[in-house]
C-alpha cells in the first residue's frame, strides 16, 4: 500500500515540474526584449569580473578598476560598431538584390535538373528549400544585433551592478544559507568552470574569427568582416555554430564570384575549423566541459525559439551553466550526465 501511494505522489510532483517549467518558458519567451540584454550583461560579466577582482587584489580601488572596466566596455561597442555597422546596414540594404540574383540561379540550375530528369517536373524548391529565406534570416539576425547595440547603456549599467554585487555575495550567502562553505564552494566551482570555458571558447573564437577574415579577404568576398565577426560569434556553439556561421558565405560567395570559389570557401571553412575547433581548442579547454550532440541541437532550437538569434548564440553558455549547477549536487547529477557527452569513461 505504501508503494502504490509513492507512485501518485511522485506523479504529481512531475507534473507540477512540468507545470512550473512551461509557465517559465512562456513567461520567457513573452520577455524576451528584457531577458536579451540582462543575459548579455550576465555574460559580460562573467568575462569581465576575472579582471576587475584581479586589480581590487592589486590594490586598484575599486571605483578605477570600475572605469577601467565601464571604458573597455564603450570602446569595445564602438569598434563594434565601426567595423560591421556599415557592413550590415549595407549587406542589409542589397539584400533583395542578392534574393533576386541567388532565386534565378537556383531556378535555373532546378530547371537543368528537371531537364535532365534527376527531379521531377512538379518539384518545388520552395518546399525543400529556400536560400533566398536563409538570407532574409542572418539579415534580421543582424538588425536584431544592430537593436541591440542600441541598449548598449541598458547593458553597461546592469553589468555594473553585477560586478558590485560580486564582490559582496560571498557575506550574503554567508548570512542566509545553513551550509555556507558547502555552497560557497559549490558557487565558485561553477563560476571558475564558466570563466574557463568562456575565457577559452572567446579566444578560438578571436583566431577563428581573424583566420576567416583573412581568408575571405584574400578570395575577395564581400563584407569579409562581418562575416568574420558572425563566424567569431557562432563558435560559441560548438560544431553547429561553424555549419551555420559558413551558410550565408557560401550563398553568398555563389551570387558574387560562381559555384568553384563557394565549393573553395567551404573547404577553407572545415579546414579553419578542424585546426582551432577540433586540435587547439580540445588541447585547451579538455573534456570536462562537452555536452552530447543532441543537447547541442535541442538547446540551440530552444533557447533560439525562446530568445531569437541571440538566444542561438548565448544558448551553450547558458546550456554549460544549467549543466554545470546540476552536477554541484549529488541529486541532480545524473542530469548532468545525461545532458553529457556520449562517451562517458
């Protein structure tokens, strides 16, 4: 009797779970203009209160190790904004022109197909595919980005906030938990994993950035930088990120200089990748930090579906986060192992 009443009791406890989680979701999904910019400003500080602690502990007060920081953040939004705000808003503005040029070449090479009856006559592209729409996408993803640089302050002043509260909230955990050290611990080990990986993953990314740069520049694409700077930002996620940063390139490359130089530019792509992704990063980074494959994809569908495109390029730092909380605890862990990689030794 006692077994059949655990069952129930269990049941509901999953469904209150499940409950709780989906009005989460949706009151996300519903925020999203006010999540965007507070995750950012957590990521920003995350990256930027390894130095800032750093220089209180050299004896920097800490109001100039404030400004130091508040001046590295405005210089930094407007070298970003200087090198890509001209590339987007003219890759934006030609963007119907490249629409137009990449639909009748993919109309064409249909109807060469159909012709030479590798496709059926009633085929449609539109249906399998639309490269004009993968355009039109990375164009909002980039007016998106460009808004967000438009918060730039909003995001300034909540990552000073959060820096000031760092240093205090080791004595306010110290005051309202039951198990102070235990938990202390637990925080800094997920904080000190996070940094690791971002830290890490940021410079692949600058090098991977960097090498594409060059590398579009010399074959003579356009708007080399902006795709430089996409393909800096997608490696964040790992594999899939370096596919889709590579997409709009490729159409791209195919409407300005033909098929033999985008066939070039996905190989200079694989190989860019294999070297920073696949031999430097491992090297660096180790095995500690990986998620499984379909974790990567399912948390690149959701957090994009809940936040846009920039919820695709925050989503495995946010993934890493949730993953790293969930091993701090013994009752949580086999989550953690199941959000893991394949291979378990």
């Amino acid at each position: 009797m006692e077994s059949a009443k655990q069952g129930p009791i269990k049941s509901s406890q999953f469904l209150i779970i499940l409950a709780t989680f989906t009005i989460v979701v949706a009151g996300m999904k519903a925020a999203e203009s006010l999540i965007v910019p507070f995750l950012l400003a957590a990521f920003i500080t995350i990256v930027t209160s390894p130095p800032f602690l750093w220089m209180q502990k050299k004896g920097i007060p800490k109001a100039l190790a404030m400004l130091i920081i508040i001046f590295s953040f405005l210089i930094f939004l407007f070298l970003i904004a200087v090198l890509i705000g001209t590339s987007v808003n003219d890759f934006t503005s030609s963007l119907p022109l490249y629409e137009a040029k990449l639909k009748s070449q993919t109309d064409a090479l249909v109807s060469w197909l159909i012709n030479n009856e590798f496709l059926k006559p009633d085929f449609k592209l539109s249906k399998a595919l639309n490269p004009s729409a993968i355009l039109q996408f990375f164009g909002n993803a980039f007016n998106q980005f460009s808004g967000l640089l438009a918060d730039g302050f909003l995001i300034l002043f909540t990552v000073i906030f959060m820096l000031l509260e760092i240093s205090s909230l080791p004595k306010k955990l110290n005051k309202i938990l039951k198990n102070p050290d235990e938990s202390i611990s637990r925080v800094n080990s997920v904080y000190q994993k996070i940094n690791k990986y971002i830290a890490i993953k940021t410079w692949v990314s600058l090098g991977t950035g960097l090498l594409v740069f060059i590398f579009l520049l010399i074959l003579g694409v356009d708007y080399p930088l902006l795709w430089a700077v996409l393909a800096f930002a997608l490696n964040y996620i790992p594999t899939i990120g370096s596919i889709i940063a590579m997409i709009p390139t490729v159409l791209l490359t195919i409407v300005q200089l033909g098929i033999i130089e985008a066939l070039i530019v996905i190989v200079g792509y694989v190989v860019i990748n294999t070297i920073m992704g696949n031999i430097l990063e491992p090297k660096f980074m180790g095995r500690g930090l990986e998620l499984s494959t379909l974790v990567v994809f399912l948390s690149l569908v959701f957090w994009g579906w809940i936040l846009g495109p920039i919820g695709m390029l925050l989503s495995i730092p946010l993934t890493i986060t949730v993953k790293f909380a969930l091993e701090s605890s013994e009752e949580t862990r086999w989550l953690a192992v199941m959000l893991g990689p394949e291979t378990i030794e």
